[in-house]
C-alpha cells in the first residue's frame, strides 16, 4: 500500500517537468526557419537602436532596488504577523521585534557606508 502513494508522487514530479517542457519543445519542431538581415536586426518598442545598445547604470540603482526588496520582502513577514498577532504569545512578539532590529541595523549600517546618498 505505501508503494502506490510513491507512485503518484514520482508520476507527479515527472509531469510537473513534462508539462512545461512539451510546449517548448513542440515549438522547437514546428517554427519556421527562415532566419534574414532583418528578422536577427535588434528591435524594442518599434524604434531601431541609434549606436551603442549598451549602457551602463550607476551602481546607486541597484543599491537602491536592493534595500526596496529588503524592505518588501520584510513586508511579506510582517504583514501575517501583524494578521495573527491577536493570538499569538509574548515570545513571538519578541521574534518579531529581534527581526526588526535586525533588519534596522542593516539600514543603519547603509546608511553610514553611504549606500543611500545619491551622488
């Protein structure tokens, strides 16, 4: 009997990387192919690129994407917390407030290596 539940979780692993894959693959085979000058022509927004396609970034804006996703990710932990906070006991209340100071002095900490001033 513990056999055929192994059987339905190994047919449902196997499914889970057949379904994906059977579309990319029936793709594969059935596009046409016939590749030109224009078609391999870079394109975005309707407007042909003018000179050098690549263009570099300040750092400042990846600093900033990061600290954004720290703080949303955060929110993510937070916001079921703050649901249940009702019903939950006093230790979880201090797991929360060790989270939060956590996360409080790693924006101190960029705060005072510059990380967030806009130069």
């Amino acid at each position: 009997m513990q056999t055929n539940e192994w059987i339905f979780i190994g047919l449902f692993f196997l499914l889970a990387g057949v379904f994906p894959a059977a579309p990319i693959v029936i793709a594969q085979v059935l596009r046409p192919r016939k590749p030109n000058k224009v078609k391999l022509e870079t394109y975005e927004c309707g407007i042909e690129t003018k000179g050098d396609a690549w263009v570099q970034f300040k750092v400042q804006y990846y600093l900033y994407a990061l600290v954004f996703l720290v703080f949303d990710v955060e929110m993510v932990f937070l916001f079921p917390w703050a649901v249940a906070s009702n019903g939950l006991p006093w230790f979880a209340l201090v797991q929360i407030l060790i989270f939060v100071g956590l996360l409080g002095l790693g924006l101190v900490y960029d705060w005072r290596k510059g990380a967030l001033e806009w130069q």
